[in-house]
C-alpha cells in the first residue's frame, strides 16, 4: 500500500478518556446525594437512580424533594437574598468570579462526568458545555460589577426559581444560576430527572467559594418537584423545556405576578441556496443536527434546499453521514454518542417508524450492544406539512425539503409554530441579509450554526417561548424597577338617570382598519358625566369586532417594513394634528372626568406622541462582542400585532402611552380605549384619519375590558398583549396567552402614574420589540 492509500482507508483509533477521577467523586460523596440547602447538603432520602445512557449503569441515587424540601430551600433562599442584594454589585461579582475560576479548574471533572450522565461525547462536554459555563459566570460577574452604574433604578426581583432540562444540564445551570445572583437574587434551581449529577459537583464549588448560605439551593427529583417550584412563594420561574410543560407553567402562574421566562421547543430551518459553499454547508449541517445527538432546542431539524442542488447536496451528506462514528461517548473519537433515556430513544423510534412519508436514510453503522443508541438518520422528499417537518423529535434525525424561491424559503421556514433559530447558507451576503430578518426566529447564524455566548441574548419567539438569556437582554428578566408600587384602584364610570338618548353631535364607531365602522352588536353605552348629563354614546364591541380588528392589524404588516423616519414623521404629524384641536379635546376630557386637567393632559399626550416619534429612529440594537471573526448583531424587531387594554384614569394620554411607543417600533395596534371615559378615544380617530396612518396601524375599541380580555388575549393571530386597565385583568389575559405563548405585559394591581416617568420611556420599547441575534461571521 501507498501512503495515500493508507491515508484513504485508515480508520481513526480509539481515544479513551478515562473515567477515574469522576467516579471517584461519586465514590467520595457515597453515590448518594440529597438536595443542596442553605449552603450544605441534606442527608439522602427515598429517590430515583441516575444512570449512564451509554451502558445503563447507575452512577449514583439521588433524593425526590418533598414539599417540605422545597419549602425549605425557598426559605433558605429568602432570608439569604436581602443580605445577599445589599453586597453590592461589586460584592456579588467576586463570588462570580471564584465560581468561573473553579469551573475552569475542575473543568475536566466537570466534562467527564457530563458525559457519563447526560451520554453526549467528551468532545462536547470538554470543548463547549465546560468552557460556555465558565464564560458566562465570568460575563455576569462583570455585570454584576457595572449594575449600579449601568442599571440605575433597578433592583433584584427577589427568589428566583429555576427548572432545567436534561440535554445541557451543567450549561443550562451556568444561563440560569448567573444572571440571577449576579443581579442580587437567589435562587431554588432543580436539574433534570436524568442528569442532576453536574448540579450536584456545581453545588460542591459553591461551598469551596464561599458563596453565601441560601444564594444557591438546588433541590432533585422528577416534574412534580418542579411543579412544587412554579407554585412556590417565589418571584420569578424560569423554565427551559418543553413547549407543552411551557403552556402549563404559563397557565398555573397567571396573575400572581410571579415574572416569567420560558425558553422551549424549536424546529428549526437550515436553509441553503443554491450559491453556498455546499461541503462547508454539509459541515455546518453535522454540527446543526448531530451536534449533542440532536437532542438540543434549536438543534437544525428541517433542511430547506434549494431545488437546483438538492440532489448533490443529499448525496454529499450521506457521504458525510457514513463516515460518522457512533459510539463510546467517553471516547474523543466519537461524533454521536448516546441518547439520554431509554424513554427518549423510544419516542425517537415511535415518530420514525409511524412516517409513512419520504426516503429515510440511516447511516450504516453498527451500534454498540448495550445503551441507549440511534443512528443518524435522514428522510428526504417531505412536505412542508408533513408530521415530522411539524413535530420535534429531539434526536438525530433530520427532515428535509427543497425550494425553488427565496421568498419560498422563507414561507417554509415559517411554516411552523415555533421561532428559536435558523441558519442561512449562501455566499451572497446580500440574500443572507435579506432573508435573516424575514425569519421568525430569535436567533439565526449566516453560514454557520450553534454559535453561542453570553453577551449575545438567545431565545425564541411564537410557541418556542420568551425572554432571552444572555447579553443586557437577558438582564431584564431578573431585575425590575426599583421602589414598591402603588395598588390599582378602580375608575368607575359616571351614572346618569337620563333614559332617553339625548341629542348628540355625531354617532360614535369603532376604528377599524383606517375607518369608522359600527359594532357588530349593535349596541352603544350611554356616557354620562359627573352630574349624570348624557354626553355621548359609546359603541360596545365583542368578540367579532376584536376578530375584525386583529385582521385588519394583520393586513397592515407592511407598516413593520416602513422606514423608521418614515414612522417618525407620521407620530410628528398626529402630534402636530393634536395639537390643533387641543381646546376641544381638553373640552371633552374635562366633561367626561368631572376634572380640570384637560389642558394638560392633551398637551402631555402631545409631548408623548413627539418622544416617541424621536425614539422611533433612534432605539436600536447593538453589535455584541462574541469571541467569533464576525459579529452577533442584536436586532430590535418590533413583536407584530399588539393589543393593549389602555388606562382608565388618563383617557386620551393613556391611549396615546400606549399607542405611539408601539407604533414607532414597527406594530400593529388593537386598543381596547379607557372603559369608563371611551370618548376621547372616539374623537382621536379622527385625528388618525386625517394624519397619513396607514389603515390597520391602529385599530381602537370601546367596551368592557372584562369581556373583551379573552377574546384578544387568546387570539392566535396577537403576538402580544398589555393591560394596564383599572379592572385587574392579569391572570385573564396571562391565563390565555398560553394558548400560543404570546408576550404579555399586565399591571398585576399596580398603577402607574401617567403623567410622570413611569408613563413612558426604554420599558414600553423594550415591550414593543423582540431582539433577534444575527450572527455574521466574517473570514477565518
């Protein structure tokens, strides 16, 4: 044989990496382990065994937290979090620190006993689970360090709990765990049924930093325990998961006030044009869906080509397909290690084997005879509709499909209820960037995937969740602002003892789709003011006319595509339109409130209209620094369409608070007007229709904020819904977001003073964008 020769049919050698030191861990903590509570560990209890996936032996037992242990770890985590909030972010950041230096010292402990729990290969664990981890105690630490300076106004939420997965369990730990104590919380942490084994060695470096009793509490056991966490007297859950188990934590802490983020399932697109590198691309693909065994959230499971290289592209990737090596996980040979639960391999076989549908392809390997082991498989010649280009299936199987256009490529990647990631394949940077920002997703990567770090926010949109972890972003969700508000007190409307309608100048509508239509119903409210004279009638809407509303929010998408100058100078223009009927809208105002405030509450709305339409050009994203040759843009993405039950107390600035920071970032509005003072609102239309708004921008009711609540908060077609209604309407409106797991923004009983800071700024932007990363990478 010839060198060459050699070189072309040499297999690799195997590559051990020895599991001593790990095992012997285990060995010292008497392969027993109870929960981690106020800084030590408890003794063990009645529990469940924790296995390794690539042979089936038990690694170690661990204890089912009861509700008293739960309880407990709460508590611990409550007396410690004042204490531990007073420090000082500097304070805080040097624990930080020791945390990420202590990672990195035991990095490798760490990696191998990942890989013995959770079954992915060592190469994974050792060159991305470990070192991600450390770098985002060591980013939040320097957060930690810059809050005062940077976050002004902002405090800790208080007792943070956290429920993680199975398939990045140490990783997972390091996204929770460190934005939240970073920012002065605490927090009650339960690791995943399967792979709780890293928490437990993280749980032990806590101890040799020195961290504080009760900042880190980490309780064991199965979904129940995690339930016990959602129903805790906690202040915020945060829950990494299942878009099904997502649905429920969202329903079982409506209006408790409880903060929410929920980072879930995914079925993401990996697209390639037919002018990409197509070996890079094949590359790209390996590690997009056999990356982890393909049990990762927005692992590249839906493979869009386009139809001029489909075949060539799957002939290279099955090519590349059989040189993958199954296997071992401890051996840093291997590619795609084992599955983490017979229960998930058998799940993985049930969608397979019931698709009746395509060309499946396995990769011809023998698998080892023991453990929980899939081939790589691929099945071709899908529909965009099909079951499997539907459903997550969470392991090494990949889904494609082709297209012919770009503007196919995207409606295929769309199609689909959920929104985490998407990679972009060409080498026409004009087409990537074209198409990157049409995807409904909150992360994609141009000619490259799997791309992580903590400085650039990750997360999703639509049913994959929301919230971002990671980047200043990633911040909001344990902070909120500082001082204890004040409690909602309801604005009830003026009685009069006039039956008969009285005549009035006009017949008050509805404004839907640019124009004043009647309600469906039929019906109108009479108004009243305070000495219970008849001033108007209002129309009272249902839930025909918030159908009609949100249609025609929906027709009016392309306002999202206009230029920010251009919405700009529109908000100027209704400023400007205002601002000359003034006397007669603070007429009105005055009439309806029983007050004298009209004056200034129409020049206040005014000045609104005029902040915003200055920001609308001006908040933007941000390039964040990521140890990549590229850039990871975060872009401001306004949400869609809106719905937002505005404020009783302040009738026309409220609507206009509410209305101008959302339409300035791009949104479509349904606005559900003050209840008990509608008419101003049904006189502002018309300062609307004479202001160049496109029809279906804005969009505004009159009605109950009770009946209507949901009807608007479960549309499937409304990405989001605010409330700050003087009826509490939060655990309604959060109640039925879960259907689709839309944003929502509720007052939770507090009120907010209109006329002051709290009316406007950075928070009702933040509200009316999503931050989509874009990462670019630029040469080698």
């Amino acid at each position: 044989m010839t060198i060459k020769d050699i070189f072309q049919s040499m297999d690799y050698g195997t590559a051990p990496e020895s599991a001593g030191d790990a095992l012997a861990w285990l060995v010292d903590q008497g392969d027993r382990f109870g929960h981690f509570i106020d800084g030590a560990f408890t003794e063990p209890g009645d529990g469940f065994e924790s296995r390794n996936p690539a042979t089936g032996e038990v690694l170690a037992l661990l204890t089912q937290a009861t509700p008293a242990d739960v309880e407990a770890a709460v508590s611990a985590a409550r007396r410690a979090q004042p204490k531990w909030a007073r420090l000082g972010g500097a304070g805080r950041a040097r624990f930080l620190y020791a945390l990420a230096r202590l990672l990195q010292k035991h990095a490798r402990l760490f990696a191998v006993l990942e890989t013995l729990d959770n079954g992915k290969p060592i190469r994974e664990s050792r060159d991305i689970d470990v070192p991600l981890a450390a770098r985002h105690f060591y980013y939040h630490a320097g957060m930690a360090q810059l809050m005062a300076a940077e976050l002004p106004g902002r405090e800790a939420l208080g007792v943070c709990g956290q429920v993680i997965p199975w398939n990045f369990p140490l990783l997972m730990l390091a996204w929770k765990v460190a934005p939240a104590i970073a920012m002065g919380n605490t927090v009650v942490l339960k690791p995943a049924e399967y792979t709780s084994l890293t928490a437990m060695l993280f749980a032990d470096i806590c101890r040799q930093a020195g961290l504080p009793k009760g900042v880190v509490n980490i309780v064991t056991g199965d979904g129940h325990v995690g339930e016990m966490i959602v129903k805790a007297d906690v202040d915020k859950v945060a829950f990494t998961g299942s878009t099904e188990v997502g649905r429920k934590i969202r329903a079982a802490t409506a209006g408790s006030g409880k903060a929410l983020t929920l980072e879930l399932g995914g079925k993401s697109p990996y697209i390639v044009f037919e002018d990409a590198d197509i070996d890079s691309a094949v590359e790209g693909l390996v590690d997009a869906i056999w990356f982890n065994q393909g049990q990762v959230c927005c692992a590249g499971s839906r493979l869009i080509v386009q139809e001029g290289i489909a075949e060539r592209f799957h002939a290279k990737l099955r090519a590349r397909m059989d040189k993958l090596r199954i296997g071992d996980p401890l051996d840093k040979s291997i590619d795609v290690g084992a599955i983490v639960d017979p229960s998930q391999l058998a799940r993985i076989q049930a969608l397979v084997d019931g698709n009746t549908e395509g060309e499946v392809y396995r990769t011809p390997c023998t698998l080892p005879n023991q453990g929980c082991y899939y081939a790589p498989t691929l099945i071709t010649g899908l529909h965009p509709a099909s079951h499997l280009m539907q459903e997550e299936i969470f392991g090494p199987v990949l889904c494609a499909t082709t297209f012919r256009t770009p503007g196919e490529a995207v409606e295929i990647a769309n199609n689909t209820r959920y929104g985490l990631a998407a990679s972009v394949w060409s080498e026409n940077i004009n087409v990537a960037l074209d198409i990157a920002p049409k995807l409904a997703a909150g992360v994609v990567w141009v000619n490259g995937t799997n791309m992580f770090d903590a400085a650039a926010g990750f997360g999703g949109v639509r049913e994959s969740g929301f919230g971002r972890e990671g980047g200043w972003e990633g911040l909001q969700a344990y902070t909120r602002p500082a001082g204890k508000p004040k409690p909602l007190k309801p604005v009830m409307p003026f009685k009069g003892d006039t039956v008969e309608p009285q005549a009035v100048d006009r017949t008050a509508k509805l404004y839907i789709g640019g124009k004043q239509v009647r309600p469906d119903g039929g019906y109108a409210r009479a108004i009243h003011n305070r000495n219970g004279t008849l001033i108007g009638q209002a129309p009272i809407a249902n839930r025909k006319d918030v159908r009609n509303a949100v249609e025609a929010a929906q027709g009016g998408r392309g306002w999202a595509a206009a230029t920010a100058h251009l919405r700009a100078q529109i908000l100027y223009y209704i400023a400007e339109n205002l601002a000359a009927r003034k006397d007669e809208f603070a007429v009105t105002l005055n009439r309806m409130t029983g007050t004298r405030s009209g004056d200034k509450e129409v020049d206040a709305s005014v000045d609104r209209l005029f902040t915003y339409a200055a920001w609308a050009d001006k908040f933007d994203g941000q390039v964040r620094s990521v140890p990549i040759r590229g850039a990871a843009l975060a872009m401001r993405e306004p949400c869609g369409v809106i719905g937002a039950f505005c404020p009783d107390d302040a009738p026309l600035l409220g609507l206009v608070s509410v209305m101008a920071p959302a339409i300035a970032m791009g949104n479509r509005v349904v606005l559900v007007a003050s209840e008990p003072f509608p008419l101003a609102a049904t006189d502002f239309y018309q300062v609307l229709d004479t202001s160049d708004l496109p029809g279906g921008v804005v969009n505004i009711l009159t009605g109950s904020h009770a009946d209507l609540a949901p009807a608007l908060a479960s549309h499937m077609n409304v990405e989001s819904v605010w409330s700050f209604s003087s009826t509490d309407l939060s655990a309604v409106i959060e109640k039925a977001a879960a259907g689709n797991l839309k944003r929502t923004w509720v007052n939770d009983g507090a009120a907010r003073d209109w006329f002051g800071a709290e009316g406007e700024g950075r928070p009702f932007l933040e509200a009316a964008t999503e931050v989509k990363t874009v990462w670019i990478p630029y040469g080698a």
